[in-house]
C-alpha cells in the first residue's frame, strides 16, 4: 500500500515538472531578449562608463 502512494506521488512530481520547463524556458529567453535589448539601446553609456573605470584605475 505504501509502495503505492509512493509511485503515484513520483508520478504526480514528474507531471508537474514535464509542464514547468517550457514556460521556465520561455522566461529565460524573455529575460536574454531583454539584456541584449538594454545592452543595445545604452551601448555607448556602457561603453563610456567602462573606459572611465579602467582609466581611473590605471591612472
């Protein structure tokens, strides 16, 4: 008896699981999109504030 609310507790788990992933893999790729986005748009502040830091640095 316990062996069978044991598999079908694992059985439940793996469904829940199977229909996670896809939607944890489409918020990963919005989250990218989104970085590559940012990056794009304040590509010259970025770039002015990193030459700015390593002078400072080095200077």
């Amino acid at each position: 008896m316990l062996n069978y609310w044991f598999e079908r507790g694992v059985q439940k788990l793996r469904e829940r699981r199977g229909s996670a992933a896809p939607m944890e893999m489409v918020q990963g790729a919005i989250l990218i999109a989104l970085a590559v986005a940012i990056g794009i748009i304040f590509k010259s502040e970025i770039t002015e504030f990193v030459n700015n830091t390593f002078k400072d640095l080095n200077g």
